[in-house]
C-alpha cells in the first residue's frame, strides 16, 4: 500500500474509534486476567491453609486444585470473549475502513 493510503486511513475517524475501542478493550480484559491470575498467586503466597483445605472429609483432593483450574477455564472464557468481538465489531470496523478509503 503506498502512503497516501496509510494517511486516509490514519484520517478516518472510524479508524480512531477502532484504535481507541480496540486498545481500551484490550487494556480492561488485561487487567481482569491479572487480577484473577496474581489473586490465585497471592492466594497461594498468604493463605496457603485455605487453598490446603481438603474438598471433603475424607477426600484428598485440595480447595487449590479447583480453584487452579478454575483460573484457567477463566483464560479461555475471557480469550474467546476477547475473539468474538475482535470478529465481530473490529474486523466490521475494519472493512468499512477499508473500503471507504479504496
């Protein structure tokens, strides 16, 4: 592409939207993960008697097992939330962008 269309495509205001939506998204689903993820390592730092608790009497397995997967189960939910507005609403923004400055 040369560089006058790099330039309409900087000029297009729904190309900022795009920009702004995009990276604001990014940002507050990036932040969600961090929380849950350094919550579970903080767990695991200062509270290592909760995470110990068995599941049940006589069971061996810990509250941390579910709790574990439960964080990433959380990954994967938030990634495919994350992929299905990127597919919908981004790449929709995208083609109008596209196509407005061909």
């Amino acid at each position: 592409m040369s560089q006058e269309i790099y330039a309409r495509i900087r000029a297009n205001p729904k190309y900022q939207q795009l920009k702004d939506t995009r990276n604001a998204y990014g940002w507050v689903m990036t932040i969600i993960m961090l929380v849950v993820y350094y919550g579970y390592i903080a767990l695991i730092a200062f509270d290592k008697e909760f995470l110990a608790a068995p599941l049940s009497a006589s069971g061996v397995t810990t509250l941390g097992i579910p709790i574990g997967v439960g964080v990433i189960a959380f990954t994967i939910v938030i990634t495919g939330i994350y992929v299905r507005r990127a597919n919908g609403e981004f790449d929709k923004l995208k083609a109008e962008i596209i196509k407005e400055v061909q």
